[in-house]
C-alpha cells in the first residue's frame, strides 16, 4: 500500500512539473531562426511575439481580422508575414511567423530574404528594439 502510494506521489509530481514547464513556455517564440544582418542579431521570434492578438490583413480578401476571425477561418497555425519597413516605406525584409491561432504563441518565426542591411536600417533596428548586438 506505502509502496503505491509513493508511486503515484511521484507520478502527480511529475506531471505537474511538466505541465508547469508547458505553460511556462508556450506563452513565447517556439523554434526561431536568429539573423545577423550588418552585426545586429534580429530574432524573429521577438517580432512575430510582438504581434500576437492583434487583429490582421487577410491575404486573399483584404478584410481585416481579429484573431477569434483568424482562428476561426484559417489552419491552426497561421502564416502570418510582417513587413519589417523604413520609414520611407521601403522593405527592409519580411518575417515568416507561424502562429498558433488557439492559443495566440509563437510556433515558430523565420526572416525572408530581402536586400542587404545597411547602417541606417541597423539604427532603425535598434531603436525599435528588432536587433541586440552580434
């Protein structure tokens, strides 16, 4: 009787530390790929973070939605692209996120290619806080 009862003390505990774990991570970026552009390491988990619950552009309508519309018309994890521009409106590149429509994390985040970084586009990254040091 002792002996079933410190196994199953022991099997709560462990799922309860997994659990807690779990949640302690999913509220942020899940697989990011880091960038470094010019010295400055953009993360685009950081970006795509930085968008989560708010509402979006549909691609194929051009409605606008917010995201109980997204989460209700699109896959579970949406592709969701962010134009990261200057302030002349130039593209300095583009951010893949795949959001977890249900639960409004960051599955994962990748930077499309666009045309090199220069200084300029590196201060603009840092005061926007897109970018750490190398």
């Amino acid at each position: 009787m002792q002996r079933s009862v410190m196994v199953l003390l022991l099997f709560v505990s462990t799922a309860i530390a997994a659990c807690a774990s779990h949640s302690a991570s999913s509220g942020g970026a899940g697989s990011t790929d880091v960038v470094v552009m010019n010295g400055c390491r953009v993360d685009p988990g950081r970006i795509c973070d930085s968008i989560r619950g708010q509402n979006v552009t549909m691609s194929r309508t051009g409605l606008t939605a917010d995201p109980r519309m997204v989460e209700q018309n699109t896959a579970r994890t949406a592709n969701i692209f962010v134009p990261v521009k200057r302030l002349n409106g130039d593209e300095i590149f583009e951010v893949e996120c795949g959001i977890n429509t249900l639960h409004q994390s960051v599955s994962w985040a990748h930077i499309k290619s666009g045309p090199p970084v220069t200084d300029d586009d590196v201060k603009f990254l840092r005061a926007r806080n897109y970018c750490s040091g190398p």
